[in-house]
C-alpha cells in the first residue's frame, strides 16, 4: 500500500451528541468516513427520566452501546471522541468549557474521560466546550468541532465562521484561535413565531428548501427599515401586508425568515473584520445565510454540517489517541 493511501482499518469512533440528535461516524486511520449513524437520541431524550448524575450517566451508556455496539463488537479497543451536550452537566460526564480567546488546538489538551463503567468498557473521551467570559457570558458546546473541522481544509481562512440553527453562533477568528463568539437565539425565535404567535394564525405551507423571493423581500425590508424601526417592528408587517393583500398566507413564513436572518447577518457583520466569511449549517439554513451575506458584498464558503467529523479527527489527532499524521505523544490530562 503507498504511503499516501487510505488505510481502510478503523481507527476511531467519532460522535457529535447534541440537544435533539445523535450523529456518529466509524473513521480509518486516515480519518475517512467508513461508516455512520443518525439517530433523535440527543441528550435531552437519553437523560430523560435520569434524576441523579449517575443514573444519566448510565443511560447515556446504554444509548452509546445500542447505537454504536456494532462498531465496537467488530473493532474492539477503538477510541471513542464525543463531543456536544453529552459533555454538559445533564449529559454522560461533565467535560467543562476552555475560555476564549485562545487557539483551537486546546480541545486535545483539555478531553474528559468517560468511566469505562460507564461506557460499556470503551475508552471514551469528550471534548469540552467553549467560554466567552466577562459581564455578558456565551457558550458553545459542539459548534467547537465543526468549527475546527471548518477551518481544515486547506483553503483561504476567514474572519468568522456562522453557524446557523435553533441557537445560531457567530465565531470570530485570530489566525487559528477564536478571539470571540456571539450566540443569535434566531432559530428558536422563528419556530415560536410560527407555532405559538399571532402570526401563526396567518401562515400557510412550509418554507421551500432554497431562498424564496419572499424571503428576499424580508432581507430587503429589513436592510431598507431595520435600523431605524427595529426587527420587532418589522414583523408585525407579517400581518398587515397579508391584510392589505400585499403578501400571501403563503409566504409568510419565508417573509419572516428573511426579517429574522437578516437582522441576524446586519447585526453580526459590524464585529467582523473584511474577508470571507464561512457558513456551516444544514441543507436548508446554509443557502439562506450565504444569499444574505452575499446581497451585503461578503464572499462565502460553504461548509457542510458533517464537518464536525473532520474536527473529531483533528482533536484525536492533536491529543495521540490515533496515529494521524505528525501525531504528538498522547495527552494524559483528563480534566479541564
């Protein structure tokens, strides 16, 4: 086998175990994807009904074993690299969070180490999270691998990274370190509007997959109107242009997408600095962002959320639990 050729053996069980979700990935030992799983056991199902620490820490064992058991029954004494909410203090083990600014390359240095009692015998670690200290704190827990995962592939770095969803995060980049973040509630505010509030009544269907001019006429509005009268005054023209027969039931949903994101791109673009800015979301959000961003004269690459795969891979890497390329000597700190 050439040198630079894949090597099929697996080498590392990878896993991004969030709020709602479970996504893991089988990884040789060149760190390529030889197998995956999805699952809606995220965090909050799996601890549900768990009161004590102990007993969350046993059903996250028993989801581990049942979703990944095959894995680990065919390649047995691989490592295991977890990150998201299995790490905070209602998941598997408590993994803590490293402050920020700093360099990425302190997850390796900071893993937590699962009881093997409590992983079915497996050498488990799990990333921990990061930390905006100061009088108004932020945290991430996940975002961090994706975020690593984004940055490795060799093109052009950017000045921030954004990645959308129910709690969307705004990373501004200093070389290879985070000098910052910001959290952007814009996702969880949309599904409330579109099932609990006064608009809900209005709206019919569902936002298409790609941008809709209804949704372009929501960043246009907001661009025109958004400094001086503000998102939440903006909204409420979901209502009475669909009363004045100016805009369709329809396509209020998207319409109130557009406001929402780009309120979210006007806002999040004053703390950046020139240059091109990365977006890793899903199939649905990243097309939305990147036409937002673009109509405001930034260039965008796109990431795919399945990145968080190739940011597991790095930090196994830095932290010696596989045999990648220039693989430092194994890291034995097992708290943060």
């Amino acid at each position: 086998m050439a040198d630079d050729a894949p090597r099929r053996d697996a080498a590392l069980v990878a896993l991004d175990w969030g709020t709602s979700a479970f996504r893991g990935w089988l990884l040789d030992g060149s760190g390529r994807v030889l197998d995956g799983v999805r699952s809606g056991d995220g965090s909050l199902r799996t601890s549900a009904g768990a009161g004590t620490a102990a007993e969350r820490a046993a059903a996250f064992g028993r989801a581990f074993e049942r979703l990944c058991g095959g894995w680990l029954a065919a390649h047995p004494g691989a490592p295991v690299l977890c990150a998201g909410m299995a790490g905070s203090d209602h998941g598997w083990a408590e993994a803590g969070y490293l402050d920020v600014p700093g360099p990425l390359d302190g997850l390796a240095r900071h893993l937590t180490a699962v009881p093997a009692r409590d992983a079915g015998g497996a050498d488990v670690r799990l990333v921990p999270g990061l930390r905006v200290a100061g009088e108004l704190p932020d945290v991430m827990r996940g975002e961090e691998v994706q975020l690593l995962g984004a940055l490795e592939d060799g093109e052009d770095r950017p000045v921030a990274v954004v990645l959308p969803g129910t709690h969307a995060k705004w990373v501004r980049l200093d070389g290879a370190g985070v000098a910052g973040f910001a959290t952007v509630m814009t996702g969880e505010v949309y599904d409330l509007l579109r099932r609990d509030s006064i608009l809900a009544r209005l709206a019919r269907g569902e936002p298409g997959p790609v941008p809709s001019d209804a949704f372009v006429r929501g960043l246009d509005v907001d661009a025109e109107h958004g400094d001086e009268r503000g998102v939440l005054a903006l909204l409420f023209t979901a209502r009475t242009l669909v009363m004045t027969g100016r805009l369709g039931p329809e396509d209020v949903a998207d319409y109130v997408s557009g406001l929402l994101v780009g309120s979210e791109v006007r806002h999040g673009l004053r703390s950046l600095a020139d240059g091109p800015v990365a977006v890793c979301g899903s199939g649905s959000t990243t097309p939305r962002y990147r036409l937002a961003l673009e109509r405001r004269g930034r260039t965008v690459r796109a990431v795919p959320e399945d990145v968080a795969a190739r940011g597991l891979w790095r930090v196994a890497v830095d932290a010696g639990l596989v045999a990648g390329p220039s693989a430092p000597t194994p890291i034995l700190e097992d708290q943060p």
